[in-house]
C-alpha cells in the first residue's frame, strides 16, 4: 500500500461512515412525518379557500411538477401532491402510497374536518363508484346543479396502478354541470 494511499483510507472511511449516519439519519427523519396530518394541513391550505372563492398559489414546501393538464405540486417531506385544475383541488398520495393505518387515519380526519369545517356538506351515497376500494363523498345541492359543490375521498382500487388516496374538493365553475 502506497504512503498516499495509507492517509487516504482513513478519511475515506470516516465519510462513508459519516455518510451513512447522515443517510440513516435522514430516513429516520423523514419516516416521522405524519402524513395524515400533513394531508389535512394542504387540503386546508390550497382547497378549503376555494369555498371562499380564493385561490391560493401554491408555494413554500411545494415544488412544481410537469403536468399535461392540471397545475400538480409536491411536497417532498410528506411525498403529498396537491393538484388544481377549473374549480378542482386535490390531495394525493400518487407518489408514494399511504400504509393500510394511515389510510384509515386519514378517513377519520376527512370525517373530522368536514363535520368542524363544512357541516353543511351532507353525505351522498349516490356517487355511482360502489366498485371503488374507498369512496366518501359530501356535497351541497344535486348532482348537475351548477351550484353543486363537494368533497369527495377516494380510492379506486386496494393496490396497483389505481391505489392513490385522493381528497378532492369541487367547486361551482363556468362551463361545467356538477358531473360528481
């Protein structure tokens, strides 16, 4: 072994060790973020204050995504997307799917949040997705009437490509029966 390559290894070793703890340390970091809150937290944020007819933009923790035909964000810490498009703000799980627990956490807390926050949204059972893994939904006035708003959380499938969690809000917009 060369005299260069003998005071070489040992920092070498140091920062792959160093390196590794920081890794391990970031995980672990990143493994405690409650993603349930987190997803209640942007839905308040970026949907709630379409009710009021605002809009907020998209910004802080939140980095732009390419998409075709929505405005799609993410937050990297929680792995959430909020997405908006013509009186449409959504909460997703697209890029890494929520575990079994948090999934039924997150169905207690969209039930907590539109009972404190929306209770003149009222459950409507004739969504037509009875096939669907998941899928609650609360609205005002009837389904095609221009002023119809609501919420809606779903899930198409328990695994695979369809599998992401989904809180969508819907408001009234221009040009647009209430299809929902």
């Amino acid at each position: 072994m060369t005299n260069v390559v003998r005071k070489a290894l040992p920092i070498v070793v140091i920062a792959a060790v160093f390196a590794g703890i920081g890794y391990i340390g970031r995980q672990m970091h990143e493994s405690h973020i409650d993603r349930v809150a987190s997803a209640i937290e942007l839905f308040r944020s970026y949907c709630l204050p379409l009710t009021q007819g605002e809009i907020v933009e998209p910004g802080g923790s939140l980095e732009r995504l390419p998409s075709v035909d929505e405005e799609l964000w993410a937050e990297s810490k929680s792995k959430l997307t909020v997405s908006l498009k013509d009186g449409r703000c959504s909460i997703s799980d697209q890029l890494v799917r929520l575990e079994m627990s948090q999934r039924a956490a997150l169905r207690e807390a969209v039930v907590s949040l539109v009972a404190d926050d929306l209770p003149m949204l009222e459950p409507d059972y004739r969504h037509g997705l009875n096939g669907w893994d998941e899928v609650l939904l609360w609205a005002k006035h009837p389904v095609r009437d221009p002023k119809r708003w609501a919420i809606m959380l779903s899930r198409a499938a328990d695994e695979g490509e369809m599998s992401a969690t989904v809180i969508t809000l819907y408001v009234p917009h221009s040009g647009s029966p209430a299809e929902w």
